[in-house]
C-alpha cells in the first residue's frame, strides 16, 4: 500500500457517516484519463443492509474537488442521479460518494436489443433536456465555452494527433485551410443557443440503474456553452458507433424534446442538424487529439484503438459540408492509411 492509500484509510476511519459499521479494504471501482481514481467501499451498519460507497481520490496538486462538488449539488436540485456528495476533504483530496454501481451503458449497449438500446437512449436524451432546461440560471456561472476554449481543443488535433503521433506537422498550406477549417466550426459552435453543457456526456460516463436512468458522471468539466454539444457527444460516441438512420432518430426524438421545452421550434431542424454535424465534427477533432496526448503525454496506451473511429465520422459526417474539404481529405487520405493508426488498431 503506497502512502496516498494509507492516507485515504486513515480518513475512512474517522467518518461519522462510517462509525460503527463493518467497512471493507478500498478496492479499485474505475478508470480515469486524468490523475482521479475511484474506490468503492462495502458497509455493514448494525441495523440496515449492506450500502456501498464510492471514494474518489483526488490529489489536489493535480485536480480541484470544488467543481465537481457544486456541479454535483446543482445536478441533484435538477432531479437529475448523480453521485452525491456524502463527505469531503478539499485539503487531503478525497470525497466520499454515493455509489450508481457498475454498470456503464457502454456495457449494456454492446449486446444490447434495437429496442432496449432504443430505451436506453431515450432516458437519455429526456435526462439531457431535463439538464437543459432546469440548468438555465445555473449555467450562466459556469466557465463560458467562447472561442478561446473550442480553438484550443481543436489545436489537440493537430498538436497531439498530427505533428506529435503521426509525425505529420502542417506545412504551410495546411495550416492555412486548418485555420479556416476551425474558423468555420468556431463560429457554428458561438451562434447556437447557450446552454448548461456536461462536455462528456457518452456511454462510459452514463450508467444504467433500477430508478431514475441513468446516473451520470465525470460532469466536473461542464460549461455554459453549444446547445448540440451533448447530444452529439451521445449519438456520435466515441466509443461505440451506430447507423446513420438510427442516429437520425434519436436526434429527431431529442429534436422534439426540445421544442416541448420551448428550447428550439420546429422550423429550426435543418439548421439544428447543420449545427449538431459540425459540432461532432468539433468535439472528434478534440478527441482524438486528446487519446494521442493520454499515450505520448501520460502514458496511457487504452485510447489510441479509439482513435480511428472519432477519424472515421470526421470523413463521414465533414463529406456533406464544402466548406471542410481540406480536412476530410486531409483524414482520408493521409491520416487514416497511416501506419501509426492500422498499428493502433491492432
């Protein structure tokens, strides 16, 4: 046990929420990109069953609690399951949660029935307006997602991804249809309809449960920024992929939802959907930017057999757009025949 852990069971110990109960040793509960790790607990009190707890473990010269516990008490006001804050220890960098088990949609999904996948997305979905629409007020002071912050993210692409992984710095033609390429998706992102946005809302952040599906995690990065933001991340999931027909429906559904809200009106779909497909196109530029930096920065091989996916619906979903030619060719031809991603996938 290295002193971190010790450090961690010593504050255990002296939970009033744990005295007197029999509690279990800490045993790993999931993995994290960033420096974060999770234990869950097993607790017997002497009047009640078995409850399990999940302990996040945060070292503070690495990661702030403070954001994830005020998102936390914010999603919980909205009606919305989340992790709870039970306990907290800002200093040392623990928190003790409320435990939504272990079951991610990502698992569920992978051998999952067209209609108990279509349930699943639909909870959701509804889960995700809910966000939006009770998140209003709360949103205005979470850190703007400006221009600034979309033109970093997509700078992961080509710093990490291109020049770094693949050795392919821009030359200077390619950085001139790179810029207007991020210029073009810049700006679809700045005139959509501000909204509170999660910013990883995806199948391994979403957990199936009994009542009140799903449970939602990994929010402490929310924004007040794109009103597709989400939604895409949803439907076009790195993670896993679905037919073009299928994802058209559920954006459809949410579509709805939306407009019962009074977010959207319905003569706004054709415009809705432009602005959805370029901010996919946004948030896979990001992404793959960021499993190549978790692999060369930190050490973190998992995520590079993801990376061809988030490639692949840049080439699918940027074909329909003229104005993001250079980068579908760009990825078509020169970055997914690359030796470095057929090496990924294998």
């Amino acid at each position: 046990m290295n002193e971190r852990f010790q450090r961690m069971l010593k504050w255990l110990e002296n939970q009033p929420l744990l005295q007197g109960c029999e509690v279990s040793e800490p045993v790993p509960a999931s993995s994290d990109a960033s420096f974060r790790r999770y234990f869950r607990i097993q607790v017997d009190s002497p009047n009640a069953e078995t409850t399990s707890y999940i302990i996040m473990d945060a070292p503070p010269e690495h990661e702030d609690c403070r954001p994830f516990i005020e998102v936390s008490n914010q999603l919980v006001r909205m009606g919305l399951q989340v992790p709870e804050v039970l306990a907290q220890d800002l200093q040392q960098g623990f928190l003790l949660l409320t435990d939504l088990g272990s079951t991610t949609y990502l698992s569920v999904l992978t051998s999952a029935s067209e209609s108990e996948a279509d349930s699943l997305y639909q909870d959701a979905l509804t889960a995700l307006v809910t966000l939006q629409k009770q998140g209003h007020k709360s949103a205005e002071a979470l850190p703007p997602y400006d221009a600034k912050l979309l033109d970093t993210e997509m700078n992961l692409f080509s710093d990490w991804l291109l020049a770094t992984h693949l050795e392919m710095p821009l030359g200077k033609l390619d950085s001139q249809n790179w810029a207007e390429v991020k210029d073009v998706l810049q700006k679809s992102a700045l005139k959509q309809p501000k909204t509170y946005v999660h910013r990883d809302y995806h199948s391994r952040n979403l957990m199936v449960t009994p009542e009140h599906n799903p449970g939602i995690l990994d929010f402490q990065d929310a924004v007040h920024g794109p009103l597709t933001y989400d939604a895409v991340s949803l439907l076009r999931d790195c993670y896993i992929a679905w037919p073009a027909e299928q994802v058209v429906e559920w954006q459809r559904s949410y579509f709805l939802q939306l407009c019962e809200a009074n977010l959207l009106s319905k003569d706004e779909w054709n415009g809705f959907r432009e602005s959805m497909d370029l901010m996919g196109i946004q948030r896979h530029l990001k992404a793959s930017g960021i499993f190549a930096r978790l692999y060369h920065r930190d050490g973190k091989d998992g995520y590079l057999n993801d990376i061809p996916l988030t490639l692949d619906y840049i080439v699918k979903v940027g074909a329909q757009y003229p104005q993001l030619k250079t980068l579908v060719a760009l990825v078509e031809t020169q970055m997914l025949p690359h030796a470095m991603l057929q090496k990924s996938i294998a």
